[in-house]
C-alpha cells in the first residue's frame, strides 16, 4: 500500500507541475503599431518622426519592406541591398513592430508616401 500511495503522489506533483509551466508561459509577442515620418536611416536601424516622439527601429534580415516601387515581398536578404534603397529620410510608413531588449524590431515597413527627393 506504501508504494502504491508514494506512487500516486508524485504523480500528481509532477503533474501539478507540468500544470504551472504552462499557465506561466509568456505568449507571442503581438506587433504594435507605429506611423510617422522616416527621420534619420542607418545601417541598420531607422528612426522615426512619430507623433509626439521619436523612435528608432532595429531592421533584420527578415523585415518585409512594402510599397509603390517596392516589391511586396522585398526583404534585406536578397543580396548585399541597402537600407536606404528600401526606405529614405521624409518617407511616410506604417511601420509593425516588436519589443525587444535594445531597440524595438522592426517586422514589416510599409512606406505609404515617398519623400521628396
């Protein structure tokens, strides 16, 4: 009986905390939001005029980069391209993001409206 009840025990322990586990996983990270004015273009990062602050953005090989001139599907890793052939100081973009330890990531950049040039 002893080892029938040490048995039952640790079952439900162990269950118990498998349980825990799963309610404290974090869950994915949602993109924000952000629209504004390009300000300045960096290697790779860019910042932007937004209404009421400036914020800057990290760019990775797999942000999508849309709009009129610009393939729908145009990411950096198509070869050696330029973050500056993708997006310019005084263009308009909607930009979705994620939060991250150092700048926010920059997932998809649509350019609304091209600066002047």
């Amino acid at each position: 009986m002893g080892l029938q009840t040490l048995t039952l025990v640790l079952f439900v322990a162990i269950s118990a905390a498998a349980g825990d586990g799963q309610q404290n996983s974090t869950p994915p990270s949602q993109l924000l939001p952000s629209t504004g004015v390009v300000k300045t273009v960096d290697r790779a990062s860019f910042t932007l005029d937004a209404p009421g602050s400036e914020v800057a953005f990290a760019v990775t090989l797999s942000t999508r980069f849309i709009g009129k001139g610009l393939a729908s599907d145009l990411v950096l890793r198509m070869g050696p391209r330029r973050l500056s052939e993708f997006v310019q100081t005084g263009d308009k973009v909607a930009v979705a993001y994620r939060r991250s330890a150092n700048l926010p990531t920059a997932v998809e950049v649509r350019v609304v409206e091209r600066g002047p040039r």
